[in-house]
C-alpha cells in the first residue's frame, strides 16, 4: 500500500503531542497561516483573468505604490486572523499602525507581524512572489498590548516562516526545533511535508542582489562583488548571479541550493533598506536553524536593537561561509 505523505495538519498535531501542557492554540494559529497561503495562491493563480492587477493609487507607509494584489493579500491575514481568537496584535508592512485585539485577549497570546506579499513588482509579469510572517508571545495578563509590544529583538521570536507562490506553492517554517518545508497538492488541498529538517550549504556557488545599485554602495562592499566575479577562489570559478526580485524566492533557493542574497545599506543610506521585524527577523531565524547566517555586514540580525515598527536594516544572508567573506569585505578585513 502506497504511504501518503503527513500533513501539515498531522506534523502540527505531532509536534503538539511532544509539548506537555499544550493547548492547541499555538498549533491553530501555523494552521490558519496555511489558510492564508490557499486564499492568496487561490487569487494569483486568477490574477490574470480578474482585475485585480496594477496598482490601488495609494502608497503605504513605506512610500511604495500599493499593488492591488498587496492590498487583497494584506486583507486575507486580517480577516483570518482578526476572528481567530489566537492573536491579540497583528501588524504588517502595509499598515501604518497595528490592528490591537483587546477582544480576543488574555486569549489569544500571540502577536503576528508580517509581510503579505513579498515581490509584488512581480505581480503584473507572473513571476515568483511571498509572504513572510514572524510569531511572537504576548505573556502579560495585566493588560492588553500595545504597539510597543511588537518592538522587540529578533531572538524573541516563537516561529518564523514564509509562503511562496511559484511553480508550487509551499510553506516553510521554524519553531527553533529545524526548518519545514510543505508543498500544497491543490487536488486536495492539503500541504504535504516535501523537506524535513533542511539544511543549507556552508557554502554556495551564487548570489543574489540588485546590482543596479552597485555605485551607491561603500567601497568593502563594491569589492566583494567584485571577488565573487573572479575565479581565484576554491572552487575555481566565480560565483553566478540569480536575482528574481522577491526576496522569498532568493532565499529559498539559497536555502536549498547554497549561496548568498545581499541587501546591503548604501552610502547615503547605510541603515539599508528591508524591514527588520516584517522580513530580516523572521528570515534570519528561519536561516540559521537551518545552520545558515544572516547580519547587517556588521552584526548579526537577530541581535539588531529594535527601536521602531517600520524599522529598516541591511540584510546578509545565505551560507555561512559566504555571509563571513561578505563580512570580511565589508569591514575591510579582506
């Protein structure tokens, strides 16, 4: 007889059964993400037919013009998850201010950050796109919780992961017990474990960065592009370039493949650019329990003071060697 694959809701429910005192709610909470990820898959695979590509005519509080598609995204986990009961907080790269849930708590003692759809200058050319999401506990029972609440360091974090929609779409996420990954069997609609405890190359052969921007960064950081590109290394040969434009989809591949994915902070802008509770954190956590790296270019992620929710960072991730040559290069030791 043929074994079927486990479930994303049996992995859950068996990792649940390991936790003595667990209540079901933290397991609840991974399962709706996974709702999320059906309901938006479900609207890009019709992108195309219905009109909901281009643009709102708004721009969100990061400046950027609003997709429709990131609009429709950012409404799925609000509506999932404002009526769930397990999230007191929820706040995303899209809205200005947190959605505060005083009616679902002391219940629910979760807080949700996340990035509802990562890569969306892809939506209008049907390429690669993502979602990611980072889990915090919310543990005070004096009061509900505040934007002030959701300000905190990387380290934390409960659970991280990400959707990406491309030729499947797939769920990747870390308790901080090793990173799955579950593709979804649209025939039955169900995600199915495909990568149990994945590991990431101490070294890759590629990466991933806007290199349009090349001019814009610091001196270290011009030389280490410059050294992936020549073939004095090892390996004998440079490194190749992939760069789709959705930060998930690099990093995926990074994850499975080895390499490295830069966003570094330019000289005019050294604070860089991605959002570090919305998109560094959570892929931080989810890089390095894989046995991976993820800094600034001087620091490590996860150690990055968080002051404020819309914070930006740069970001260096990928394999552990390549992140420490990045380094290296960019603090003028190489």
């Amino acid at each position: 007889m043929r074994q079927f694959p486990t479930t994303l809701s049996q992995f859950i429910i068996r990792s649940q059964a390991s936790h003595a005192g667990a209540t079901g709610e933290f397991s609840s909470l991974l399962t709706q993400i996974g709702l999320v990820g059906k309901l938006i898959s479900q609207d890009l695979r019709r992108a195309g037919l219905i009109n909901i590509l281009g643009t709102t005519g708004e721009t969100n509080v990061q400046g950027e013009t609003v997709k429709k598609l990131d609009a429709i995204a950012n409404d799925d986990f609000v509506k999932v998850f404002q009526s769930s009961g397990h999230v007191c907080a929820l706040a995303s790269e899209e809205m200005e201010q947190p959605i505060l849930l005083p009616k679902n708590w002391p219940h629910g003692k979760y807080m949700l950050l996340f990035d509802p759809l990562d890569g969306s200058s892809n939506t209008d050319n049907n390429m690669p796109l993502g979602a990611i999401f980072s889990v915090l506990r919310y543990a005070r029972t004096d009061q509900s919780p505040t934007e002030a609440d959701l300000i905190r360091p990387g380290t934390e974090q409960i659970a991280a992961g990400y959707l990406l929609y491309g030729s499947s779409t797939m769920l990747v996420y870390t308790v901080g017990q090793g990173v799955y990954g579950f593709t979804l069997d649209p025939d039955i609609g169900e995600y199915l474990l495909s990568h149990e405890r994945i590991k990431i190359l101490d070294k890759g052969k590629v990466y991933a960065a806007n290199e349009g921007n090349y001019n814009k960064w610091s001196e270290g950081t011009r030389k280490y592009f410059d050294w992936l590109k020549v073939s004095d290394k090892p390996t004998g040969r440079p490194y190749s370039a992939r760069y789709s434009g959705c930060l998930v989809a690099d990093v995926h591949r990074l994850l499975l493949g080895g390499g490295i994915y830069l966003y570094p902070g330019e000289v005019d802008k050294p604070e860089g650019k991605l959002r570090l509770l919305y998109e560094a954190n959570p892929l931080a956590f989810i890089i390095e329990q894989a046995g991976g790296k993820a800094s600034t270019g001087t620091t490590r992620i996860l150690d990055v003071e968080a002051k404020k929710l819309h914070q930006r960072v740069a970001l260096i991730i990928g394999s552990r060697f390549d992140v420490e040559q990045a380094e290296a290069h960019m603090q003028g030791r190489a």
